[in-house]
C-alpha cells in the first residue's frame, strides 16, 4: 500500500469524514455496514464538531494519493481509551488499510487500555476484533437511541471489548 499517511483531522475534513462515516456504515456497501439494521445517519457534522471541540478527544483519518479513506476517533477517559468514528471506505475495505489504522490506535496509545463498543448482532466484526488481540469484556450496554446515531431495525446492544495496548 502505497502513499498512506495518518494526521489528525481539522475542521475542514468535517464534512468528508460524516460522508465517509454515513458510506461505510449505511451505504450497504462494504462488509461493515449496518443498513439492514440501523437507519438513518450513522453521524453528522454538528456532532463531529462537538466531538472534536472535547479535549478528550482526537481524531485521525487515514489519506492515500490525497484522498481521505478512512478515520478513526480516541476518547480519552481516566481508565482506558475509547475508540469510535472508526471507519474505511467502503472500496478500500479490506485492504489492510483498517488494521493501519488500528494498529496507528494501538501504538499512539501505547501502554493503555482501549476499549471499543460494537453491535452485538456484529459477529464477524467481533471476530474481526477478536483475531486482533481485543477480548468480550462481557459487559453490554443499551443501544445508544439518545445520541441520534441511528435507528435500530432490529433488537440491539452493544458489547465492549477491551485490549492493552503495548
């Protein structure tokens, strides 16, 4: 993979990284998308700005040839580090470049604790995680419907994994 670089995002990527978002997670294309189980936006600029403007927060995206392909967000709390906004394009998923992207995630937040919060209905994704060294906490949460992420068209939750970071 050639051309990749990781930078932090800045307001004017706003409104490409929602579309990307919204495309990997309710297009129907891709192998992470949530259409037939969420609707609506999975996000939305007043939300990523509101995101970004927390001091806890910080958000990478993932360019290749100067175009934004993927982002992934790092929510810093006092007992582990969330990860979240993580999304490819849907024609660059599996090529690696998520796992790029993680593996920036994992090595910028060296010696700490992320933790990440997937659809319970997600298997291959919780597997996806699982071969990459995060581990079912056991904890479940309710699906968030009071942060207008999405509907859900099914029965959902969401289970945390967790890895140490090293």
């Amino acid at each position: 993979m050639q051309n990749n670089n990781i930078r932090l995002a800045q307001i004017i990527d706003i409104q490409k990284i929602v579309e990307l978002i919204n495309l990997a997670y309710r297009s129907g294309h891709g192998w992470t998308h949530e259409n037939e189980i969420v609707s609506g936006d999975r996000t939305s600029e007043a939300q990523l700005k509101e995101l970004l403007a927390h001091s806890n927060f910080e958000l990478f995206v993932l360019e290749s040839q100067n175009q934004l392909i993927g982002c992934i967000g790092l929510t810093e709390f006092d007992e582990a580090i969330e990860i979240g906004s993580f999304a490819i394009d849907p024609l660059q998923q599996n090529s690696g470049r998520g796992r790029i992207l993680l593996e920036f995630a994992e090595q910028y937040t060296q010696g700490k604790t992320l933790r990440m919060s997937v659809l319970n209905v997600r298997t291959e994704l919780i597997a996806y995680y699982e071969c990459c060294g995060y581990r079912l906490t056991g904890e479940i949460e309710n699906y968030p419907l009071n942060k207008n992420v999405g509907k859900p068209l099914v029965d959902l939750n969401l289970v945390i994994l967790e890895k140490n970071s090293s």
